[in-house]
C-alpha cells in the first residue's frame, strides 16, 4: 500500500464530499478512490466514511484521522520543498484565533513584521475573546491568555499578564484611596468576568466577587478597553492586564491602587494541536513571536 497515495485519496474524498468529485480532482477513477479508501480503512480497522446515496461523511475515526493526515501531507510537502531546494521559505495560509484587545493593541506589528521576513506566509487572523477548538475550528495556532489546563493541546509560554487594579485620579480623590482590599465599593467595580474567573483566588479577589450582580454594577462589559475609558473617566476602579492598562498608567490617566495585594500573573500562551508534525508555516510564526514581547514584556514598562 502506497501510504502517501492513500492519504491523498482520503484527504480529496473528505473534502469535496464524495468518491467521484475526488476522482475528478485526482485525475483517477472512482474505483481506484474507493480502493485506496477501502485500504485505509482496512490497514486502520476503523470505518472512515458514513456514505449516503448522495454525500459522504466522516465518522469520528474519519475526523481524527483527516486532522493527523493534513499534518502528514503538509509536512512531507514542506520536507521536499526543503530537501530539493524548490521551496526554501516557508508558505501557505496561517489561521490564528488571538484575543480580541490584546491582538488590537499588539498584534499589529508583530504581523506586519512577521510578513516582512515570510512574505511567502499568508495570515488570516479571527478575533474573538471566547475559547476557540483549535482542531474543530481549522485554527493553526490559537494565542491564549490565563491558566491553562492539561490537554491534548502543545503550549508555549510567550509572556507573562500582569494583572492590576487601578482608577482615575479623580476617583480616588473623591472617594478616597483603598488601603485593603476591603475597602473598595463594590457598587463602583467596573467588571470583566472573564478576567475575574481567570484570575486564581485571593484576598482581592474575595472581595471583587462580593461586589453587586451585573445588572446592578455601574458598568460591566465584556470588553476590557471600554471598561478602562470608564476608569479614565473616573466611573470607578478595574482589574485589567497591564497589556491593557500600562499606557494610561504610564501617562497618569490611571493610578495602580493595592498593588500589594495583585492577583497572581497569567500567562500568553500560542497554542497549537501538534509538536512532530509541525508545519513550517507554523514553526517559523511561533518561533518568531516567542521574541516579540519580552520578559518583562514592554507593555509593564511604567513602574
């Protein structure tokens, strides 16, 4: 069994949706398809195809079994780009899910960067604050920020978060400076969830959660750069990450309040599905951000 033929024959049938379409596409009868399809499945002793009169569909074997096939197939593409000299650079389409204010506020250069020194690399970069299923989704790379917990999943550590609480200068001159954490109003607590459930326990964090339902708090959004305009307009004090905050604090707009009693650092991280069977594309993007931050990052540059 051609095993390299067969993964082609598989790969071809999953996506386009049937035995015929991937013979048109292969330049192969649909018997000879199916036989390297039938092989597959034989050698693996799974089925891989739920097959109607119509379309045919992955089985669950199918779908893990098409994820590790792309890796395989990608990677011996890279190889003899690499080997023969025909393709010395790396290439391809790049999909990365990035958070949604981190990725604004810098992602930007990195990118451009990055693109400077692959041009041969394309980028399709997706924004979103909710936890993307890296392999379900089509995602390369997923950056992620907080604890992470076991999976199957490969991360690399790029930075630390540091995580502070602060607020205007006129709020604090109208209410007062806290000198515990007990002392914070929790009528004027600006909330971001996501952060506060990612944030570990502690004396602070204690007290954040005690403060009143969403719906009775002065402002609570899912988005940290609102909440921070609020807290440089002095609505009330927010925990936010310094990648968020380090400018206003830098420039006075916001004072870091109970410094002493700061939630323990998350992390960012680049999290992605597989290590041997890493794509250039994705080697080199992830190589390359692991420099850009720093340790300190350059963002918690204002003490």
């Amino acid at each position: 069994m051609d095993r390299i033929t067969v993964l082609n024959a598989f790969v071809a049938v999953a996506d386009e949706g049937g035995f015929s379409k991937a013979a048109d596409k292969l330049g192969l009868s649909n018997q000879l398809v199916s036989k390297y399809v039938a092989q597959l499945e034989e050698h693996l002793k799974v089925r891989l195809f739920n097959r109607t009169t119509r379309r045919v569909h992955l089985t669950e074997e199918g779908e893990q079994c098409y994820q590790f096939a792309q890796q395989i197939l990608e990677s011996l593409r890279d190889m003899e780009g690499q080997l023969g000299q025909m393709q010395s650079e790396a290439q391809g389409l790049l999909r990365i899910s990035a958070p949604v204010t981190f990725a604004t506020r810098h992602l930007a250069p990195v990118i451009r960067d990055f693109k400077r020194d692959h041009p041969a690399v394309g980028i399709e970069l997706q924004l979103n604050d909710r936890k993307v299923d890296v392999v379900e989704e089509g995602f390369d790379v997923a950056l992620r920020i907080g604890k992470l917990k076991s999976s199957s999943l490969i991360a690399r550590r790029l930075a630390p978060i540091r995580l502070v609480v602060c607020a205007a200068p006129e709020y604090l001159q109208r209410e007062g400076a806290p000198e515990t954490p007990e002392d914070l109003n929790p009528a004027h607590y600006l909330r971001y969830s996501y952060l506060e459930n990612g944030a570990g326990e502690s004396r602070l964090m204690t007290a954040l959660k005690r403060s009143q339902p969403a719906s009775a708090a002065s402002i609570s959004s899912n988005n940290g750069e609102i909440l921070m305009q609020a807290a440089i307009a002095g609505e009330g004090y927010v925990l936010q990450p310094t990648f968020i905050v380090g400018d206003a604090i830098k420039s006075g707009r916001l004072q870091v309040i109970l410094p002493e009693f700061a939630p323990e650092p998350l992390a960012l991280y680049a999290v992605y599905p597989h290590r041997k069977l890493l794509a250039t594309k994705l080697r080199v993007f992830i190589d390359f951000i692991s420099t850009c931050f720093g340790d300190p990052p350059y963002w918690d540059a204002f003490d």
